[in-house]
C-alpha cells in the first residue's frame, strides 16, 4: 500500500517536471481549459439560452463531441485486440497508450454530457442507489453504467501494468487478463449502447435506422487509431530530444571509450545476479556452469560503450549490479528507449534473431555486466521461468516502431472503408425509394426549402472521408508524410459526419415538419475547445506519467 | 548515475517555481469563473435534497408545497396557493379535437399560456397550431407553423393543433433516465419539475413535439400569475428543467375543463372520461371518423382528430 501510494506520489510529481516545450503545450491547454471554464460559468449563470439549441434543436455540438468521444475511447480495444488474441507484440506498449487514451475519452465524455445537462446541480439523482435510476428503461442509464464502467475498467488495467512495470515486476496474468476480455467487450458495448441511445427513437426516422450502430463503430475504429498514430509520433519526438529528462548529461557516447573485460564470468557472478533474477534459481547448477563457458564479466565506468547500434555481434548481457541507459539513433534524433537495472537484460533480441544492433547501450553508472554468447542465453531460456521472463521483458519495450504505426494504418483503412461502404447503403436505401424518412438526409445533404447551414459540413467530411479512403489504399501512405495528412482527414472528416451530420440532421425538420436550423454560438464553442482542451491535458499528462515507467526510467529501484 | 533522477527531491527553488506557478493557476481559475457572481439566488438546501416526487411522504409533502409557495412568492411577489392534486379514481383522460371545425385562431395557445403560467419571455407555448393546405397530403412538411392571418379560416388551408397526446406508450417515459416523467392513474404524463436533471432526452423522443425546456429562468409579469397552482402541473417552472402540456391538472383534477377547451370558440375541443361510456369523448370514438397522428409509432395517443363529415 505504501509503495503504491509512492508510485502515485512519483507519477503526480514527474507531471510536473519538462523542458520547455512541455510547459509550454501544458500551460497553453490549461489556459484554455480556463477559457472553457470561463465560458461554462457564462452558461450556469444565464442557462442553455446562450447556447444554438432550442425546443426544436435540444442537442447541439455537446452531444456531438461526447458521440465521437465515446467512439475514441471504444478505439482503444482496437489496440488491445491484436495483443492479447493475436499476440502481436508489435504494439505491446501501444495498448498502455490507448487505454490512456480511452480513459481521456471517457473524462471528455462525461464532461460533454455534464455541460448539456439543465441542471447540472442534480447529477446526483442519477447516482444508483442515491437517485432514482431508470435501468434499464432509459438507454440514457445504460450509458451512464457502461462509460463509467469502462472508465473503471481502463483505469485499473493500466495502473496495474504501469505498477508492475514500475516495481518491475511481471503481472499477474490473474489480475489484468479477465479484465482485458472484459474490456474488449466493453468498449463495443459503450459505442452500441450510444449508438441506441438514437436509433432507439421511433419517432426520429432518421436515427431509427439499424445500420447506425454498426457505422458507429466503423467509424470509431478509424478515428481512434488514426489520433493514437499521430500521438505516436508526437510522443516519439518529444521523448527522442529527451523531453522527459532535461537533466540527463550524457551526451551520446558517439566516441566513447568501450568498456572493458574483467575477467570470465564465474558462479559467483550469477549467484549476484540471482539475486535480482529469483528465476535463475530453477536453472540446475549443471547447466549454469554450462552457460558460464565463453560468459566474460564486464566492467564499465560511466559513459562506457558496451554495445554500439549497428554492430553485428551475437551476446546478451546482464546487469548485475549499476545501470545501463539504451538509447536509439533514427533519422538523426536520439531516444532514450530503456534503462537497465540489475537482473536485467539487453542485447538479447539481436542475439536471438542474428539482426544488427537496434541501440546504443552504455552504463551510467559504475557498471558490471555479464555477458553471454547465444548459445548460452538459449540454454537459459530452456527453462520456462525464465523463459518467461525474459521474452516478456523482451515485449515490454517501448516499441513506438514504425512497423506498429503501419499496423495501425491497416485498421484505419479498413475501417474507413466499411464506414464509407455502409454510410453509401444508408444513402441508397433512402433516396432510391422516395419516401418521408429522406427529408433529414435530403436536408443534411442538398438543403431543403432554401435551407442549408448543414449542407457545407457533409459535404466537407465526404471530401475528408473519401480522399482519406483513397490516400490510405494508394502505397503512399506507407510514407508517414501521406499517412498524416490521412489521418488528419479521417479525424475532422468522422468528428463532422457523427457530429453536425448525425446529431443535428436528426431534429431537422422537427416531428411536425418544421425546419428550425442550428449553429453552435461563440460560447458554446468555447466551452468545446476547453473540454477538449482539457482531455488533451489528461492525455499529455498521463503519458508524461507512463513513458518513463515504460523507458524503466521511473521505477522502484531509483526511489530515494 | 551521477545525476539526480528527476522527480525526486525537491529543491526550496524548484518549491517556490512551484507555489508561484499553483498561485498563478489559482488565480486565473478565479478569473475564470467570475460570471457566477452574476448568479444571483441559489436555491435553497432543501431544494437541492429534495426526494423524489413518489417518495415524499404526507408531511414531507406539505413542506416541499409551502417551500415553493414562499419561492413563488419571493420571486414573483404573489402569495400563490400550491396543491398536490392526486388523479381521481376511476377516470382516464382523453381529448378529441374536431378538424372540420378548428379555425386556427390559436385562442387556446394563449388560454394555456395564461393558465398555465408559462414564461411569457421568451414565450413558451405547449399547443403548437399548423396550417395546412387542403391538397390531400396531410404532409407535415408543408405545414405553416407561423401563419400570420388578418383574419382566419384562410380559404384551401385546414388547421391541426398539436400539443401533448397524452401516450399510453409514452416515449418521454421511456428514455428519462430518472424518472422525472411518468404517467399517472388518470393517463397524465407529468413531469416533476424538482427532479427533471435538464437532459432533454425526452424532448428528442417525443414524435409530437409536445416538450418545452427552460432555456433560462422564466420570466412571467406578476399580474399574469395564476395562483391557483398544482404541484405537477402549472407552479411556475425553474431555468433548465423540462415542462408539457398535463391538461391542466389545477383544473381536471377538481372537476373542470382545460383552459384549451373552455376558451374555444368553435367547439372544436372535447375532453372527458374515457371510462365513462356516456362521456361526450366517448359517444364521439364511438361515432366519429377518428384519425391517430403517427399511429404507426405505436405510441397509442389519447388524443384524437375527429371529422364531422
């Protein structure tokens, strides 16, 4: 308990700390986030009247935002679903991010819902067991359960792994895997449960319409992992300039000297290194004096080289006592990947797969390493503990590869192409056969009776939409360049579609015919861009949080 | 490492960095939120906790109704008499509305205006009256929700008053996520003001258009209160809660006729028990060419169009 309480402690006190770049993306967003609040007090205090919306319009962009956020947070599990089923380690680490992700989603949600309530001051009539709660009458009740839910859900899921990264310390596949499971179902449910939260009114044909849900989640899938590619690449080039660590004095140790042979390795070595490695212990004593033919026991001075990236050579090492920094050179940016500590290994990947050297890996403390020929980690990783360990170590790296970003493309793509796909059904059963139920979509798309404030925004998002579909099928979108830009499209294009051509269409014309238009007002937007605001600082800060513990920069072992 | 790592260990100077910035983040939040100085009066604890409507016993009651009589009085200086009228046994309410002879005068949008104590800026109208043309569509989407006639009926227009239907299958019921809407014995969906969270999920369910929300606090002149006030129905209303048409429950409750009907010049609006066979709404089921609005919505309104021919 005392530990855990520290470990927040730590996190709480490293949001703190950046160079200036952070400051400056931070306080920016919170001086934002006052606009916001500024604009909300302008609100309570005068009521939804500042607002666009009326009796015949009742939601606006409020309702808007939290329909795409709730799509956001459900992305997340398109992360979650390759890792834990199909076992692609690829985006090990990237599950980390978009459960983080998620959990920003669901405070902007909930913040969205709060800001359209009348009266926000009886939000505790909605509280089970306090209130009165229409379960499971109301759709409305439903989401209250499933977002809050899966708010839980995230939040514990990544605290554990980011605690067990921290105390370096495997998880407990008991603690963490059924709620994985339970959270892939969750996060289709929180987007269907939205979905109906529309289609479930008979008396808005536009809604009515079965196909909703599942444009729902086709278009979430896109927009979701399409901002986790951009934040990758963000947090990718604010940790490669060491964003976290402005402290850090070593300078890449391009010329530095190479650390130096001790001796041979002895079972006095690895006796030491069982300390920090318990699972040492199930290897027999035979095969550990097999394992020490041809290990040498390295010992470095700070800034000394032990491996360089690029070299061809095919040893692991292991720490036994010190630290060892690994650090990553790509397209001329340096990026701090790992921190070593005893018990720990290195090297091992490019031992196993015969590649070149990924990183440069150089001690930063006084150092003492051993190091072993291939030959011996493999007879080390005949035993399944330890097997175990270190291929689960070997995964938790903070892989923000490219081979991951390209694996998110695909999602992306396909996603969009389903979501275009069922949006075209929905247009043709519509206006194919001419009847009642088109006048919203002829509204939405062509204007109706000289009316037409929504016709440039569905057509701006088929532009966004469709171009971003055909930027992702062409090869070039394998060049971060075009999958940005398609990115870019597919975020604004879907915000558009599911806000200003889904939530709105949907009152115009009103049930008795009549066309009462809707634009949000300046307040209204403020208030937007404060929340938004808001769940980018939620965001940043978390990852400002787990980025170190995952780089093995945070962990228990450097608690003073 | 030589270095100290990051976040440990605070320096008195990084402390200072840190209480200033706190400060400085502090103040700007209370910059931020200078408007709700603006906000005037809060309500009171006791409205803040008030129990739900059906939960509320007897004593419990009197309080919550001489509570709001001292709120009307104090906002609206008027001392208004405020009653918890109970649907009575044995009765279910229906309306039918002759369109051979509505006019579209929309006297009784004003008579329910003026009755029911609703905001008179901005205007919030529970009967909304549409003008449309005699060409054998009854197609919604021509009608005109704003006509403006020096004189009415406009030769080759009919006109359709829509307000709350009154569903059997009720939507609003349906979707509220608190219950602050319901249907009552006497078939009254009714909405308790002190409990209505302000969603407007209910007001996106409706197919009639029956709900008003209070964008703002409501402004009514205190020459134009009608003090003779229920609980569920026409109390005046607070700033962001949702209120409807609940055919005049001050009124129906204790034996009279909706203000809509009474003020009807042409007859056209009927009201009555359904339950009762010799009802005038019953003989008109019985013996009129009635029409539903929306019947294929399942909603099973009781309130019904009828034709004279």
């Amino acid at each position: 308990m005392r530990n855990y309480l520290r470990f927040l402690w730590r996190c709480a006190g490293v949001a703190f700390v950046g160079d200036w770049r952070y400051y400056a993306w931070v306080g920016t967003l919170t001086a934002l986030v006052i606009v916001g609040l500024n604009a909300y007090a302008k609100q309570f205090v005068a009521g939804l009247e500042i607002t666009g919306m009326s009796d015949q319009v009742s939601w606006g962009v409020y309702i808007a935002n939290f329909t795409f956020l709730v799509g956001m947070a459900a992305a997340a599990v398109m992360l979650v679903i390759p890792v834990y089923i199909y076992k692609n380690e690829d985006l090990h680490d990237l599950v980390i991010f978009g459960e983080l992700l998620a959990v920003a989603a669901i405070l902007m949600c909930l913040a969205f819902v709060t800001v359209d309530l009348g009266r926000p001051d009886r939000f505790w009539h909605l509280i089970p067991g306090i209130g009165v709660f229409h379960f499971p009458g109301s759709m409305l009740s439903w989401d209250v359960l499933v977002l809050n839910g899966y708010l839980v859900l995230n939040i514990y899921i990544c605290g554990y792994l980011l605690f067990c990264r921290y105390n370096n310390r495997k998880p407990a596949t008991w603690f963490y895997i059924p709620f994985v499971f339970v959270a892939i179902f969750w996060a289709i449910s929180i987007h269907t449960v939205t979905a109906f939260l529309y289609v479930g009114l008979g008396g808005r044909p536009f809604w009515n319409s079965s196909i909703v849900g599942p444009r729902f989640l086709a278009s979430a899938f896109t927009a979701g992992p399409a901002f986790i590619i951009l934040a990758l690449q963000v947090i990718r080039w604010a940790t490669a300039t060491g964003m976290h660590d402005p402290q850090h004095p070593h300078e890449p140790p391009g010329e530095a000297p190479r650390a130096k042979v001790k001796r041979a390795a002895n079972p006095g070595d690895l006796e030491r290194l069982a300390v920090h490695l318990p699972e040492l212990e199930t290897v027999s004593a035979d095969e550990r004096r097999a394992c020490l033919e041809g290990a040498t026991l390295l010992e470095a001075a700070p800034g000394e080289v032990l491996l360089r990236q690029g070299e061809t050579n095919k040893e692991a090492f292991f720490v036994v006592s010190g630290r060892v920094v690994v650090r990553r050179e790509e397209k001329g940016r340096i990026r701090t990947t790992r921190n070593v500590g005893p018990g720990e290994q290195f090297g091992e990947v490019s031992a196993i797969a015969g590649t070149p050297r990924a990183a440069t890996a150089f001690a930063a403390a006084p150092t003492e390493v051993i190091c072993l020929p291939e030959e011996s980690l493999r007879r080390l990783m005949r035993s399944p503990k330890l097997e175990e360990i270190i291929t689960w170590r070997m995964g938790e790296r903070l892989m923000m590869s490219d081979r991951s970003l390209l694996i998110l493309r695909s999602i992306v793509q396909v996603s969009m192409i389903i979501n275009v796909f069922l949006l075209a059904n929905e247009i043709f059963s519509e206006f194919y056969n001419s009847n009642s139920h088109d006048v919203s979509w002829r509204y939405l798309i062509l204007g109706l009776n000289g009316r037409h404030a929504l016709v440039p925004w569905f057509w701006t998002a088929m532009a966004l939409n469709i171009t971003a579909m055909v930027i992702l099928m062409l090869p070039l979108s394998r060049r971060f360049k075009w999958l940005n830009a398609a990115c870019i499209m597919c975020i604004f294009g879907i915000w558009i579609e599911k806000g200003m051509g889904l939530v709105v269409p949907g009152f115009i014309p009103s049930p008795l015919g009549e066309m009462v238009e809707y634009q949000p007002t300046m307040n209204e937007t403020f208030v937007c861009i404060g929340i938004w605001a808001f769940g980018l600082l939620c965001f940043t800060v978390f990852l400002r949080m787990a980025v170190p513990i995952l780089q093995g920069e945070l962990v228990r072992a450097n608690e003073s | 490492m030589t270095t100290q790592p990051t976040d440990t260990g605070m320096s008195r100077r990084s402390f200072l960095r840190a209480s200033t910035v706190l400060s400085a983040g502090v103040a700007a939040v209370a910059a931020g939120l200078a408007p709700l100085r603006k906000l005037g009066e809060v309500g009171s604890v006791d409205e803040f906790l008030q129990k739900y409507y059906k939960e509320l016993s007897p004593e419990e009651m009197k309080r919550v109704l001489a509570r709001i009589e001292d709120e009307v009085q104090r906002q609206y200086g008027v001392r208004p008499h405020v009653r918890d009228y109970k649907p009575m046994n044995g009765v279910e309410f229906v309306y039918a509305l002759n369109l051979t002879r509505c006019v579209g005068c929309r006297k009784c949008v004003h008579a329910c205006v003026a009755e029911n104590n609703q905001s008179r800026n901005p205007e919030i109208q529970y009967i909304r009256v549409l003008k449309l043309p005699n060409d054998g569509t009854f197609d919604m989407d021509k009608a005109d929700h704003n006509y403006q006639p020096t004189s009415v009926p406009e030769p080759g227009f009919f006109y359709m008053p829509v307000q709350c239907h009154q569903c059997k299958n009720p939507p609003c019921v349906k979707v509220c996520p608190v219950k602050a809407t319901w249907q009552e014995a006497d078939g009254i969906t009714v909405v308790d003001y002190n409990w209505c969270i302000g969603c407007r999920y209910c007001e996106a369910a409706c197919p009639y258009f029956a709900r008003r929300f209070n964008f703002t606090t409501p402004s009514i002149p205190k020459e134009d209160i009608n003090t003779n006030m229920s609980y569920l129905g026409n109390r005046p209303r607070y700033k962001g809660v949702m209120e409807k048409c609940h055919f005049c429950t001050q009124r129906t409750r204790a034996g009279r006729y909706p203000a809509c009907v009474e003020v009807c010049p042409t007859g056209s609006r009927k009201f009555g028990n359904i339950l009762d066979p010799d009802s005038e709404v019953s003989y008109i089921l019985r013996h009129k060419r009635v029409y539903v609005l929306k019947a294929e919505l399942g909603t099973l309104p009781r309130f019904f169009y009828y034709f004279d021919v």
